[in-house]
C-alpha cells in the first residue's frame, strides 16, 4: 500500500500540543504511530503500555504448555521487533492488528521450536478457598478449558484467543491472520465446536 508523505507525518494540529505522556494516552493509535515515526519514544512507550496487557493475555493463552517466562520472553521479542518494524517500515498498518499478528508469528515461531513443555501449565489464585470442593471443581474445569484451547489447532486458537480476550472485530482478526472475514468467522466457529 501506498502512503500519501502528509499522513507520515504528525497533523498540524499535534505538533503544536506538548507531547506530554499523559496527552499522548489521549491519541489515537494513528496518531502515536505518526509521532513514534516522526521521533517520539513516547508515543512508543503509549502504545506498549496500552497493550501490553492484551498481548500478554493473548501470548499465555497461545503458549499454555509453555512457562511463564517464556510468555514474558515472547512478548518483549513482539515489541521489539515492533519498534524496529514501526519505525523503520512508513506504510499505513492498523496497529492493534498488526501488533496482534507479530505476536501470533512469534508464538508460532516459539511453539515450533524444539523444546520440552514445563510440568506446571497454570497458576493458581493464591485467594483464600472458601469452599474447598467448589474451588477443586473451577480447578478442573478450567484445567479442561486450557487443555481444549491448547489441543485447538494454532489458526483457530489464536483466531479464539484474539477474539474472546481482546474482543476484536471479524475485520480486525482478518488482518491479524491475514485471511478474510468468512475465514475468520469459520476459524471461530470450529474453535468453539473444538
């Protein structure tokens, strides 16, 4: 895709507010693109900090059998190559979705590599029980969700994960998976049967 040269760089109307962080949280993700491109390490941080979160949600699901530090390891390699990707790359993206398929590609990049999977899958709420019986009954049923995710084959567990943690859109997945929306609306649907 072609980029116009006027929309790679920051609008009039944001090169004369200050950058200040808390300005910056305001911006679109647009704009914090425009800025981090036009040199603000600030609109970087703004737009790690707003999705971070998600993205380490989406890579802990995707990477169930895997470690915790490996999730951590995954999602700082994602903004990483983020930051290297973003600045340097001047096409228009969709940054949610794009940060959403950098993370899908390194899971998918981790997942295929060969290594032993950690013995210990989930973390357990550290909340006092209340009802013993109760408690070991969520244990198991979410023990089987996180099985039945993680045996859910790579495309239609990220295509889930996306989804049901992030609530993107059909449009936004389809480009976080590069597939189109009827690709994305069968992906979820095998999923959930899965």
């Amino acid at each position: 895709q072609s980029v116009e040269a006027s929309a790679l760089h920051a609008p009039v109307s944001l090169a004369r507010l200050p950058l200040g962080t808390p300005l910056l949280r305001l911006r679109s993700d647009e704009q914090l693109l425009a800025l981090f491109r036009a040199g603000s390490e600030e609109a970087f941080s703004v737009i790690h900090d707003r999705y971070r979160q998600r993205l380490f949600a989406y890579v802990r699901q995707m990477l169930c059998a895997a470690p915790r530090q490996d999730a951590e390891d995954v999602l700082q390699d994602v903004f990483v190559r983020a930051y290297g990707a973003l600045r340097a790359d001047r096409r228009h993206v969709h940054v949610r979705a794009w940060l959403y398929r950098v993370a899908h590609n390194r899971c998918i990049d981790h997942m295929r590599r060969p290594t032993p999977p950690a013995a210990d899958v989930f973390e357990v709420s550290r909340k006092p029980l209340h009802d013993p019986v109760e408690e070991a009954q969520r244990r198991e049923d979410l023990a089987q969700l996180v099985h039945d995710v993680g045996a859910l084959p790579e495309h239609q567990r990220s295509a889930l994960l996306m989804r049901e943690i992030d609530g993107m859109s059909y449009a936004d997945l389809a480009g976080a998976l590069d597939v189109t929306v009827p690709a994305v609306k069968s992906l979820l649907v095998r999923a959930r049967i899965g």
